[in-house]
C-alpha cells in the first residue's frame, strides 16, 4: 500500500480507501461488511469514510460495531463523518440539517454515540450552506478541534471560492481553515479536481478524500448491458443516480476503455482507479464494494499505476475526452 499526506498536514492516509456509501445497511449486513473491512485493513488501508446520511445512521451504527469487534489499535486507522443532510430523511426539523453551530455540534456528538468512538479524525462539511455564515462554520469547527473529538476538519462539494473564503475567514481569525475536500473526481467529473481547485493546491495545500472513482459503478462495464439486478443503480430511492449517470454517450466511452484495460490486461475497473489516483493531487481514491472479489480487484490498481505511461494516458484521453478546458490567464 502507498500513504500519501493529507495536503500540508502531517496525517497519512492510504492512497486506497473504504467507504460505506450505499453499501452499508443497505446492500450487505454486518458479517459482510467486517470481512470487507478486515480484508480491506489486513492489505494496508488505514482510512474509513462515513457520514451522517448514509443509511440515516445505520451505516455509521454497522462501522462503529465492527470497529468494536475487530480490536484494531485507534491509532493505526482513519475515521470521518460528514454533516449537514441529517439523518431523519423527510422526517428533519429545522436545525437537523444544515452547518449552523447546533447541528455541525449535535451531528460530531451523534456520529461519536454511533460510531462508539471519543473523537473524528475527519469531519466534513457535506455540503455548503447558504443560509449559514462562513465565520459560524470555521468558528464551530475550530471548537471541536480544541475540544479534542475531530482532529481535521473539511469541505465535500465545496467550490474553490468557497473554501478560499473559509481559509480567509480562519486566518482572519488566528484558526485552522479546511484541511481537506471531498470531490468526485472519475474519468466523467474531472473539472473540480483538475480547475477549480488549482490555486488552492498551489497557495494553500489542501488533501483530496476521492468520492465515486469509478463513476457509480459505471466505469466497471457492469451497465454496458443493462442495469443488473441488485447492483447500486437498481436500488429504490437512487433513480436520480442512474438518470444522472447513465448515457448512450458514457456507454461507449466505457466500452472503448475497456478494450484499452484488455490490451494492458487488466480490468477496466482497476484501470479507471489507477487513472484516478495518478493524479498527485489526490490523497486517496474511495472504493465501495459489497463483496470481497471486487475489492481484491481494486486493489490491484497500485500495480497498474506504473502501466500508465504518457502514450497510455494520451489514449485513455483521446477515448474519453472529458479534459476539461483550462482558463486562460
């Protein structure tokens, strides 16, 4: 396993990750996501990411029990959670959701009961919020950290304006601004990543914790044929994820990748992911899987990393086509 830094600080996280997104309490039970979380620590992956929303804090619940079970030393593995959807679904009450200072406090303190832990190593705001000011949210954080249950705390989804703004108001301020972003960054969604946030990885330093690598399953060539009963876009409730992830368009793309990954004798999968965290930017690449094949399989792309030299990458491009434009200065 490779470890990377977390942007400028000095915490390490494995440039392959597990998350529990839909997966968890959802798609397997707790006998499952233990054998994939013990085989996923046994083969070097010290960072597991969860949040608040996923399976309205049932998935926060299952970790937190295995956790329990498996006896690993707190030191040599990373936790997060992340805030501002709540978990009660249509049933949240004004202040449930959001960054205000209530809910970012509650949500830590509820994501600590859940996972049976005393601190965070990553807390995350989910999302930004309009309705709530930026000094609110750093102050907040910073409070947490000082309290000792997070130890870093970061943006998902944020824009570069918005995360500058945070680290503005946090110096303003004599605190710590955001250390770390939760992005989708695949071989689809690539402005962000690759744009947005040059600057802030030029002037600031800030870590990247890699949501959907592999595009909601797409870039595997699982959906070529057809969404497969049982798999991620088949479930109740994530119509508006295959709407928004599948296309005659992508299909192709995908098909012509994977012969690219044939010629280099691997699997598509394992190429996309190794695409990904080729990228110095990216700290870690988050994989979901729901059984234990698939996530040997992911693995695998620290093998094919060296497999992408320039004329694999300028092919990969020419198939794909999704380099996003880059400003002129």
């Amino acid at each position: 396993m490779e470890y990377r830094k977390m942007g400028r600080t000095g915490l390490q996280l494995s440039v392959l990750s597990f998350g529990s997104w839909v997966t968890f309490a959802k798609q397997i039970d707790d006998a499952a996501s233990e054998k994939l979380m013990s085989f996923a620590y046994d083969n070097g992956i010290n960072f597991f990411d969860n949040a608040e929303v996923y399976s309205r804090g049932e998935s926060e619940k299952m970790m937190g029990r295995i956790l329990r079970k498996t006896g690993w030393e707190r030191s040599s593995y990373v936790l997060s959670s992340k805030a501002y959807f709540g978990w009660r679904g249509e049933q949240n009450k004004p202040n449930q959701t959001g960054l205000s200072r209530k809910h970012l406090t509650e949500a830590c303190h509820e994501a600590l009961a859940r996972f049976q832990q005393e601190y965070l190593d990553l807390f995350f705001c989910h999302r930004p919020d309009k309705n709530t000011p930026i000094e609110e949210v750093v102050r907040t954080m910073n409070h947490l950290i000082q309290q000792g249950k997070i130890l870093y705390w970061g943006t998902s989804e944020w824009s570069g304006a918005e995360i500058m703004e945070a680290h503005m108001v946090a110096r303003h301020l004599g605190l710590e601004g955001p250390a770390v972003e939760q992005p989708q960054y695949n071989l689809f969604e690539r402005y962000k990543v690759e744009v947005d946030y040059n600057t802030i990885f030029r002037n600031v330093g800030m870590g990247t914790t890699i949501w959907s690598p592999l595009a909601s399953g797409l870039l595997t060539g699982k959906y070529n044929d057809g969404v497969p009963e049982g798999s991620r876009l088949a479930l109740e409730g994530f119509e508006w994820l295959k709407d928004k992830t599948i296309s005659t368009e992508r299909l192709e793309r995908v098909k012509q990748l994977g012969i690219l990954a044939a010629e280099l004798n691997t699997s598509l999968a394992t190429l996309a992911i190794a695409w990904c965290i080729s990228n110095s930017n990216v700290t870690t690449a988050i994989l979901g899987a729901t059984k234990e094949e698939q996530l040997k399989e992911n693995l695998k792309a620290l093998d094919v990393l060296p497999l992408l030299t320039e004329e694999v990458i300028t092919r990969i491009e020419a198939i794909m086509d999704t380099r996003p434009v880059q400003p002129a200065y």
